[in-house]
C-alpha cells in the first residue's frame, strides 16, 4: 500500500491494517530498522510495579504451573492449615 510522507514526516496507517490489528488512537508503536525497512510494531505500556510479570522468567513459571494444571499436578485443600500439614508431609 503506497503511502505518502506528509508534514513532519508522518505517514497514514491505511484503514484496513488499523481495523485488523485492532489499532485505536493514542496507542504507541515501536519503530525499528530491519534489513532497510521501517517495521511498526504496537506496544502495549505495562505500569513499573507489574512489569516483572511480564519478564521472561514469570511468563516460564506461569507456562510451568499451566502444564501442571493440565496434568492434574495439584493439591487441594480447604484452609491454610491443610495446606501446610499436606506440605510437612512431602
């Protein structure tokens, strides 16, 4: 899609590509170079305080604790008090 490059340089995200990727005003892009071409990228911004649920390392043990549940890898109790008592005999 042939777009032209307007005043201070911006250019018109064509309707189409905005409907289906769910684009809505006021949201932020990440723009890179790759291999001499620009590639728009939507970012979603994450508050400080949560940004370690996004890491690497949290979304690994999510995954982990996904599978477990899958597999029927659970304990259940009725109290905190059952919890650990069912913890002390492992």
């Amino acid at each position: 899609m042939l777009r032209k490059i307007g005043q201070n340089f911006q250019i018109a995200l064509p309707q189409q590509i905005v409907r289906l990727l769910g684009l809505k005003i006021n949201e932020y892009m990440d723009i890179s170079i790759q291999d001499s071409r620009i590639v728009l990228e939507p970012q979603v911004l994450v508050p400080k305080d949560q940004a370690y649920f996004y890491s690497k390392d949290w979304q690994k043990d999510e995954h982990e604790a996904s599978k477990d549940l899958k597999r029927g890898k659970v304990t259940k109790t009725k109290n905190i008090d059952e919890l650990f008592k069912k913890l002390d005999q492992k």
